[in-house]
C-alpha cells in the first residue's frame, strides 16, 4: 500500500534550469523555487518569511520544460517529497529531501 506523498508549491525560480543527461539516457532538469509566506506576529507586525525548495523534472517534463524556466519566473508545482541519501567524504552519512515533479504550471508573463 501506498502512504500519501503529495506537496504543491507556488513560488518563483531562483536561477535558470540546468538539464542534465543521466547515463541511463534520460534527462533531469534541477531548478529551485522561492516560496514566500507572509504572517503576522504577536504584536501584529507583518512577517515574511523565504523557503527554498529543489526540484527535479525528469524525462520528457524535463526536456519540455528547460527552455522556459528562468530566473524569476513563476511557477506552481505538484509532486512528491523524495530523500536523497549518501556517504560523505569521511564516511558520514547526508540526506536531502527533494521535490520530483509530476505536473508543472508555468505563470504567464505579460
């Protein structure tokens, strides 16, 4: 059975989109979005606050996509969390957690 593994962001590109070629022959698209969240505090002042998320695109979502995705764009995305584990240098082991891609609406600019 699966467990539910769904997030939406909406947010802006930091810097363009980087396609690179597995060598399983497929392709990945890295970008990072910024999120922004605006809250009020206790003492009622406004707040904002920025999360970063990276996100990979992969085979013909990647390849449709490259060419759009640049620095400031916006951009909403629905996809799944996904940890990425490995070994450092000094055999300590790093994790990430990620956003794959499963559908991507690009804002329209005017």
């Amino acid at each position: 059975m699966n467990h539910l593994n769904q997030i939406i962001l909406e947010g802006n590109l930091t810097e363009d989109s980087e396609l690179k070629h597995l060598v399983t022959g497929g392709e990945v698209l890295d970008f990072t979005i910024a999120v922004n969240r605006t809250y009020r505090k206790r003492n009622g002042e406004t707040a904002e606050e920025v999360s970063y998320f990276d996100i990979k695109a992969y085979g013909d979502m990647a390849k449709m996509l490259f060419d759009k995705l640049e620095k400031g764009r916006g951009i909403r995305v629905v996809g799944r969390l996904k940890q990425e584990r490995w070994k450092n240098g000094s055999g300590g082991t790093c994790s990430k957690v990620i956003v794959v891609a499963e559908h991507v609406e690009l804002k329209v600019t005017i």
